[in-house]
C-alpha cells in the first residue's frame, strides 16, 4: 500500500490506525496527512491517525490540501516535516496518495532538485507530477 518515492520517503492513499503499525515496522518516524477531514463520508479522521502515531512513537504532522490547489504554507509545512524526518522515513496520505506526492515534487523543486528526476522518482511509484509542473519550474531557485 505505502509507495516509495525514494528511499525515505513514502506515499499512501488513506490509511487507517492499524496501517499506523506497519509504517512504524518499515521504519517510518513520521506521518504526514495531507487530507483535509471529513473530505467524504467514513474517512479516517486525522485526530485518530495522529492519536495512533503518538501511541506508536511516532511524529505526526497535519498539511491538509484542498482540491483547489497548493498554497506556499502547505509547501513550507512539507519542507518542516521533512527535515523532521531526520534520518528517517516520512509517509504522507492523501486520498490517493496524488496530492501528497504533487506536494512533495513542489517542496523538492523549490529546494532545488531537479524537475525530471522527481517526475522519474514519482513515475515509479505510479504517480504523474504533469499537474504542477510548470509551477515546479517556476518555483525552482534562480
């Protein structure tokens, strides 16, 4: 269920409180929810994603996205989860894991990283980044 974009890190369409365990077992020490709550009837609320995280040790974070599109403080809230990751592994979830992983690409490209290997790095894990790619373009340090 949990796709890799690289070594570190992790995509995932939404989870449950028990997929908080196996997170934990594939090294992961953050959860990132990128979904707004109550987004449809019968999702997972982000309190008892959270609540589990902290019961299993780990760091969670909440960076909601709506899906009218992506906002600098959702890039900067990205940008603190990853370097809070340290050393180790970040899953973030949306509803399909697309949105988490179009956020990932932004805050990458605004750090710097090149546009094609992150479209590459999030092809493999059968996500498309064309959406935001001029913006990643854009946002890419002159």
């Amino acid at each position: 269920m949990f796709r890799p974009l690289t070594d570190r890190i992790l995509v995932s369409p939404q989870i449950s409180v028990a997929d908080v365990a196996q997170a934990k077992a594939q090294g992961v020490t953050i959860i990132v929810n990128n979904r707004p709550d109550d987004e449809e009837p019968g999702q997972v609320n982000g309190a008892e994603i959270e609540a589990a995280a902290m019961a299993a040790g780990l760091d969670y974070v909440a960076v909601p996205v709506a899906h009218g599109g992506f906002a600098p403080w959702q890039l900067d809230g990205m940008a603190q989860a990853l370097e809070q990751a340290g050393g180790g592994r970040m899953l973030a979830y949306c509803r399909s894991g697309t949105r988490s992983t179009l956020l990932w690409a932004l805050t990458r490209a605004r750090a710097g990283d090149d546009a094609d290997a992150l479209a590459a790095q999030a092809a493999t894990a059968g996500y498309d980044i064309t959406p935001v790619r001029q913006i990643m373009d854009a946002l890419k340090p002159q």
